[in-house]
C-alpha cells in the first residue's frame, strides 16, 4: 500500500507536464512544479519520520532521567534487574541481578530500554492468573 503511494508520488512530475514524452512542459517551468512536488513529500516525511522519532526519544530521556534506586529494569540484551546505585556522572547504572547469591552487573544508561512498574507487573500477573 506504502510502495503504491509513493510510485504515484514519482509519477506527479509527470501528470504535471502533460505526459510522459514532456510535450505539455513549458520551458523553465519545471522548478516551480518540482517545488510543489516536493513540499508535500517533505512534510509528509517530517509528520511520518522525524516528528514520532523526536518524541520518543524525548520519551526515552524522560524515562532515563527518573530511573532511581530499586526500579526494575530492561535491559538492551534482554536483562532484567533491579537498579541498586545510579552514577550519574558516568553514566552507569548497577543492576542487582540475582537476590540469592548478590549478582550485580554494570551497564550504561544507555542500555536501558524500560522500567517494569508495580503497575505492569500487577497487570502481567492478572493475565496469566487469569
């Protein structure tokens, strides 16, 4: 559906000069039509790509800056700890990984994709209690 849109999209150059063979183009006309071609294609881009990406990334910096002590984390690999000390001035975080026997690991901040809450993990229980 996407390819499809955006085939029509290279095809409007052409629409706009009565055809493929270029009989119906004006000499010199071809920027302003060029022009109102490509506006539409880069505000389409903007609100489609670089607007979501630009939020969650704002999203991300948030969740990042309100990590503290005892938050249970996600890790990039798949590691899921609990946060025992945060070093804000380099950037790394210590992860509690195992209760029993004290495993702690050091990751960047960075490796962090999400924070498990109370509420999540009471919703997670309930659907396979449930």
């Amino acid at each position: 559906m996407i390819h499809g849109f955006f085939t029509l999209l290279a095809m409007l150059p052409l629409f706009a000069e009565g055809g493929a063979d270029g009989q119906g183009a004006q000499p010199g006309g071809g920027l302003p039509g060029l022009l109102l071609t490509l506006l539409p294609i880069l505000v389409l881009f903007y609100f489609l790509m670089i607007r979501p990406a630009r939020r969650q990334e704002q999203e991300r910096q948030s969740l990042l800056g309100a990590l503290k002590k005892n938050d249970k984390v996600v890790t990039v690999g798949g590691l899921i700890g609990i946060v025992s000390s945060i070093k804000e001035n380099e950037d790394e975080v210590t992860l509690k990984v195992d209760e029993n026997s004290n495993v702690k690991v050091r990751v960047t901040k960075a490796s962090i994709v999400r924070v498990l809450t109370a509420s999540s993990e009471g919703a997670k229980e309930a659907k396979e209690g449930g």
